[in-house]
C-alpha cells in the first residue's frame, strides 16, 4: 500500500519552531533520498530540503541554516525540523522522493501558519 502521512504543522509565531514528520510505505522510502516540499497559496510545490538514505542533508537557501532535515530508516520515517519562521514560510507541506516522477502519489501535506 503506497502512503505518504504528514503531521506536526500548525500555527506558529515568527521566530518559533515546528517539527514535521512525515511516514512513508516502505516501497516510497527504502533506498531513495526523501523530501519535503511545500506549496504556499498562489505558488507552485517547491522542493525544501532532501536527504539521501546514508544521511547526506540538502537545502534549498531559504531555508538553510535554520532547517535540519533527518530520516529513521527503521521507521520510514523523515523529519523536518523547522526554526526561526518566518511568514514566508506559511505553506502546506509535502513529503515525497525526491523528484518524483509525474503521476506519482502525493499526501495530504501539513498545514504551517507562521504569524503574529
């Protein structure tokens, strides 16, 4: 069964934390580099950081230096610590591969608020 579960998202005031997680079938996770995107109103799904399965970390500038991205391969699971929000990044949040290929099975993604 393919499933991609996000949680931990909600409102947060500007300079907060959140911690996202987000489980996956074992034929999504196993092997393959992992990623969040997010998708803010108006904009189109944007990649936020992936990590490989032998834990090598990438992000995207925005968010580098107050994101850490992890993954427990035992639980197929991925992570995303996310500090010092800011407004702009209010967006739904989505875990996947990386790159997935056109068609493939998306979640329902995790709602982030940043605001005063």
């Amino acid at each position: 069964q393919v499933q991609l579960v996000e949680s931990g998202g909600g409102l947060v005031q500007p300079g907060g934390s959140l911690r996202l997680s987000c489980v996956a079938s074992r034929s999504i996770f196993s092997g393959n580099r992992m990623a969040w995107y997010r998708q803010a109103p108006g904009r189109e799904r944007a990649l936020v950081a992936f990590i490989s399965s032998n834990y090598s970390p990438f992000y995207v500038d925005s968010v580098k230096d107050r994101f850490i991205i992890s993954r427990d391969n035992a639980k197929n699971t991925v992570y995303l610590q996310m500090n010092s929000l800011k407004p702009e990044d209010t967006a739904v949040y989505y875990c996947n591969t990386y790159i997935p290929r056109p068609g493939s099975y998306w979640g329902q993604g995790t709602q982030v608020t940043v605001s005063s």
